[in-house]
C-alpha cells in the first residue's frame, strides 16, 4: 500500500531541510537539532486533549534521579497504569515530546499514564537508559496509592528504541520476580543487533529512518559491542521468551525495524503469549 499522506508530508519536510554536518556539531547541539524537527513534526498531528490533571515528579534511581510525568484521567480510581518510555534512538526524546500522545491514551482507555525521562546515551550509556525504566515501572507499582493506580494493572510500552526498553523491562521484571506486569505494547520495537533483514533492505534508505542513522544509534547506545548479545539491550537475544505479559506488536511497511518486529512477535507467541496477527501491520 502506498505511504500515508501525512507521513509522506513528514518525509517531504525533512528532505527539503536536511540536518547539519554532524561532524560539526556536539552532541548536545545535535540533540537539540533533533528535538527541533521532531517537534515541527510533531506539529502536523493533533494536540492532545485536556485530561483530570497532570503531574510532574522526579524518580530516584541507581544513576540518579530522573522525571516523570504523569496524565491522571476523569473519574474514579484507582486506574491501570500504562508506563510509557518514548523513542528517539535512545540518545533523544523528552516529556514533551510525546505528551500529546500520552494525553490521547489516558482519554482513550481511561488509565493513568506515566512518561518516564529517562537517562539519555551517550552520555549514560546501556544499562543505564533501560535500568531506569525498570526502576520507574517499579516506582509507579510501589506508589499506587498516591498516584491513584492499581498496582495489578501495570502495562508498559513504547514506541522504536521505547518498544525496545519496554520489551527488554518485561524481560528484567520476570528475571528478577517483580513487578508483575499485565501488557506490553511494543510498537516498531527495537529488538535485535541486525542490519541484514529484507525490511533493512527494502526501507533503510528512504523513510526517515535509515541503516546509517539505526547503527549510529546503536553506536551510542551500547557500552561495549558484547552488549549487543545482552538481551536487555537486544531482546531478540533472550533464548527464552515464556512467563512474559501478553504483547501487541506493531509494525509498520515501510519501516526497516518491520521484519525484526514482526519476528519477534512471532517468539513471544511460540512461547505462549497472547498476540494478535494481522499481516505486516500487527503480530
């Protein structure tokens, strides 16, 4: 099927203004560049509706503390709670600029969200970005009360390098016997260490995202190359997928992440998880 119209103007509006030389820029500054043209991006979506209130709080962590924001809907708790960790390649990304989304959701299906900040790379490094995440699911399951959430309905998810960190958050949560979680949402995740799928091969140029940019990203991310065998960096490398929460995975056509998405979805349902299967859309 042809590309959106809204996302081909998106692909139109960054090509007619190509970033700068990376080379000359710090990361900071690159960081900025980018935070930039994702909220002018941003600007072609639909802002987000009011919701009961919105909470900014700060979460202490083994690497410091980090911010939270959390969207509270209308009506009476204690709500499920959706722990959502945005993407932007792991070195990118902040509480605004997803807050539109996260409002969506907690009018949509009525639950208390909340948007983790996490550390970003390459100044905090793996495992320090998904050490966070685990540690702010935990926070949000310990402080149920306070935040009017019940602590037996918790999902987590994401989108991109956020899909990743909430598949490889499922992971640690059953290694390490807490919390129980009830869902997770993975949409175009991250998953694995490979630039050799046909979906790299088909998309890695031309949508955005690109081959280059991903093992950029990657570079970034990781610590140490070894790292990309570590399944809380690639969940892909997790040999065993059983005793996780129910999945929705999301892929999109012209994405180079579609074929390791869809792979995965298809282990985590060879080991027992509930997923849903619609052609290259959904698995």
């Amino acid at each position: 099927m042809p590309v959106h119209p809204v996302f081909q103007e998106m692909i139109n509006r960054a090509s007619a203004q190509p970033p700068p030389d990376a080379t000359d820029l710090t990361i900071q500054e690159q960081r900025k560049a980018a935070d930039s043209m994702v909220a002018g991006l941003a600007a072609l979506s639909e802002e987000g509706p009011e919701v009961a209130e919105v909470r900014d709080r700060v979460v202490p962590g083994p690497y410091g503390e980090f911010p939270v924001r959390v969207f509270t809907p209308e009506g009476t708790g204690p709500f499920p709670a959706y722990v959502y960790f945005h993407g932007g390649g792991w070195w990118m990304g902040n509480l605004a600029m997803t807050e539109g989304e996260c409002r969506h959701i907690v009018r949509d299906v009525g639950c208390v969200v909340v948007s983790i900040d996490y550390h970003l790379a390459p100044e905090h490094k793996f495992p320090i970005p998904v050490e966070d995440c685990y540690t702010a699911t935990t926070w949000v399951v310990e402080h149920a009360v306070e935040l009017d959430v019940d602590p037996e309905r918790v999902a987590v998810g994401g989108g991109s390098s956020g899909g990743n960190l909430a598949a490889a958050v499922c992971l640690m949560a059953r290694d390490r016997g807490a919390p129980s979680l009830v869902f997770q949402l993975l949409v175009n995740p991250v998953t694995d260490f490979d630039f050799t799928t046909l979906s790299y091969q088909q998309n890695g140029d031309d949508y955005l995202l690109t081959r280059d940019t991903m093992s950029w990203f990657w570079d970034l991310y990781l610590s140490e190359p070894s790292d990309a065998s570590n399944p809380y960096a690639a969940p892909m490398q997790a040999r065993d997928l059983s005793g996780l929460p129910p999945a929705l995975v999301i892929t999109a056509e012209y994405d180079p992440l579609r074929d390791e998405g869809e792979e995965y979805g298809r282990r985590l349902q060879g080991a027992g998880g509930i997923c849903q299967n619609s052609g290259h859309r959904v698995c």
